[in-house]
C-alpha cells in the first residue's frame, strides 16, 4: 500500500499476466527450456521465504509456492486504488496479448507532467 501511494500520482496502471492453470503453465516451460533454467527457477522458488520457511522442494514444492504467491498476488490487487488490468495468458497467444496490451495503453495514455 505504500508503494501504491508513493506512485500514485503518476496516474500508473498495473498490468497483472494470469494463467488459469498454473500446473500445465510450469511444466510447460519446463519442457521448453533448458534444464538449468528450471533448475535456477525451482531453487529461486524452494530455497527462499515461503518455499524454504515450509520446507517445499522440486517441480511440486515449486507449485505450491507459485499458487501461494498467486493467492497473495491477487488479495493485493483486490486491495489497490490504481487502475489495473490483468491479461490471462493462458492460451499462450502472443499476438491477442499483445494487442490487448495496446488496447490498455491506447486507453489509458501517460499523465503528461507539469513543465
């Protein structure tokens, strides 16, 4: 909420990017990329805060912290002033993505500054 104050007045929109299901989305990337990238991610998410605090390890630990951070991700943007869109990628399509983001930017232009 601090953060949301301190920008407020810059007029800011937060751009939130969902996916319905977070299982298929991580083992999707999984199998796309390299090995050592899932390796970085699962220790990024198991080794640190909630991950670490509960003990959580592997692709499952790493999907329990990932619905966690979600849950917590979507109470903040309940609590928020600021506009916000959240953009659901779940059908991986990069060009409705990215013409929905064009569309938020065309309809909510940068608040021009005082000179």
């Amino acid at each position: 909420m601090a953060l949301e104050n301190s920008v407020k007045k810059l007029n800011p929109i937060l751009i939130y990017i969902s996916q319905d299901n977070l299982d298929y989305s991580f083992r999707k990337a999984i199998k796309e990329r390299p090995q050592s990238w899932s390796e970085g991610f699962i220790n990024y998410y198991t080794d640190q805060g909630y991950g670490k605090k509960n003990h959580l390890s592997g692709e499952e630990g790493t999907l329990k912290v990932l619905k966690a951070r979600r849950q917590a991700e979507e109470e903040i943007l309940k609590k928020l002033s600021i506009r916000k869109a959240v953009i659901n990628n779940s059908a991986f399509d990069e060009h409705s993505h990215k013409a929905a983001l064009e569309k938020l930017l065309i309809n909510h232009p940068a608040k021009k500054g005082k000179n």
